[in-house]
C-alpha cells in the first residue's frame, strides 16, 4: 500500500523479526532430527545440540579464535574494497583498460586459491601477513566488476549536467559515479562476506601461527574431533550471518535514498 505524504510510517511489524528466527529454528531442528534419526557419526554431521555443547566446554577459546578471523576477515574486505574502487573508478574511464585488465581479473577470480596457500605463506611468512593478503586478493574481482558496472551506470543526464558547468572529474566521481556504484558494490560485499571468511579460515590452518578458528579447525580435523570441528563451523556461521546482518544495516542507512530501499519502507 502506497503510504500518502505527509502521513506517519507503518508500525513495525514483528513479522520482520519472527519470520527468520521461526526459519532458523525449523532449520536446525530438521537438522538435530536428521542426525538423531540417522545415527550419523559425529565427523560427518554433528547435530547441533552437541555444537553447543562443546562449545560450552572452553567458550572463551572460541570467542577468542572467532574475533580473530573475523579481524583477519574485516581487514582483507576493506583492503579489497579500498583497492578495488581505484582500480574500477580507473577501469570505468577506459575501455581499452578495462579489456586489458579484464581476463587477469578473471583468472585470480577462478583460480583455487587453496592450492596457492602455502605459496603465499612461504613468501610472507607465518601470522597475519599472509592471512590478510589471500582476503583481499580473492574479493579484489568481484569487487572491481561491480565498480566498473556501477560508475558507467551513472545517469546520463547528470553526467551531461556536470559536464555542461566544467564539474572537475573527482567531483564527479564522487558525487554521481560513486553514489551510483553502491548499491552494486552492497550486493557484491554480500558475496565477498562470506569469500573472505572462508579464505581467513583456510589460510589460519597453513600460516603456522596456530590461531584462529582455521587453526582450530585443522586440529581437530587432524585428529578426527567430529564435535570440535563443527564448533569451528558453526562459529564461521555465526560471523557471517552477524556480518551480512550488519552489511544490511548500514546499507539502509547509507542508500536510503535509492529505491531499493525506500521500497522497502
């Protein structure tokens, strides 16, 4: 229902609320069911009753380890980003640049990163060197396509408009091509959410500092801990679901005044 100007904003609705919460719950209920009822072995799948159990066991070791790949996380999503937005802003000027740079971006997106870990590590060394570089660089293509896409979507009109006054190009950039990225580059951080998550983890268990729930996870994979090694699991879902949550927040925050969200009011 379109809602007249000038009248008050709908109440909240607790639907918004209950509705993921009620499909969380059924989820993991299905999941707890299954286990129970399959009597599978702890190593393949661990019903999450027992997640939670062992994770009551040492939770401050785990908490520890989750806030240190979610740091690891955070720092190669902002270097990427940061680094991405210069390389698109420069690709989005050029199509020569852009067809040149391109199939290079192509490749490091596609190309398995774990088989070039201990690559990485050894040129770095051990700790949080390595960890940070893999981050960014496998969230560097996504981020840099969606760019590009986004500053060349800026609209025509106003681009004529700043052009016909003699707008100086960063003005531009920032006040209409880089508006324009956002909304693009707010779906793209949705992806790279959970790429750079996976990719903290998998280098913390190779860059011999022995932290991180990477670490952790190795370990007990190591040593065939079925209820550890879904611990680990289980607390890189809880920072990504927290880390997507947050991501929507400050999208309607900062984009509240593009249509996909006032539509959502």
């Amino acid at each position: 229902m379109i809602r007249r100007a000038g009248t008050s904003p709908p109440p909240w609705r607790p639907v918004r609320w209950f509705a993921p919460a009620i499909g969380i719950v059924t989820f993991l209920a299905l999941w707890e069911g299954f286990v129970r009822w399959r009597d599978i072995r702890p190593f393949v799948l661990t019903a999450p009753t027992d997640i939670v159990r062992y994770l009551g066991r040492a939770p401050g070791d785990f908490a520890e380890a989750s806030l240190l790949t979610a740091r690891h996380a955070l720092v190669g999503f902002v270097v990427a980003l940061v680094a991405s937005i210069g390389l698109g802003a420069l690709l989005s000027t050029s199509r020569f640049l852009e067809r040149a740079v391109q199939p290079v971006l192509v490749l490091v997106q596609v190309a398995p990163f774990v088989a070039y870990i201990s690559s990485i590590v050894l040129w770095l060394g051990y700790g949080d060197p390595p960890v940070h570089f893999v981050t960014a660089f496998v969230c560097v293509p996504a981020f840099t396509f969606a760019t590009v896409a986004g500053m060349r979507s800026a609209d025509p009109s106003s681009r004529e408009l700043l052009a016909s006054v003699d707008t100086p190009r960063w003005e531009v950039m920032w006040r209409l091509r880089l508006p324009s990225a956002m909304p693009s580059l707010f779906t793209t951080a949705r992806y790279n959410t959970g790429l750079a998550l996976i990719a903290a983890y998998l280098v913390e268990g190779s860059n011999f500092a022995d932290a991180g729930l990477g670490a952790i996870g190795k370990r007990f994979a190591a040593n065939n801990i079925g209820d550890g090694l879904w611990a680990t699991v289980f607390c890189m879902v809880v920072l990504g679901t927290v880390a997507l949550g947050l991501i929507g927040l400050f999208e309607r925050w900062l984009l509240h005044w593009h249509a996909s969200q006032r539509s959502l009011a």
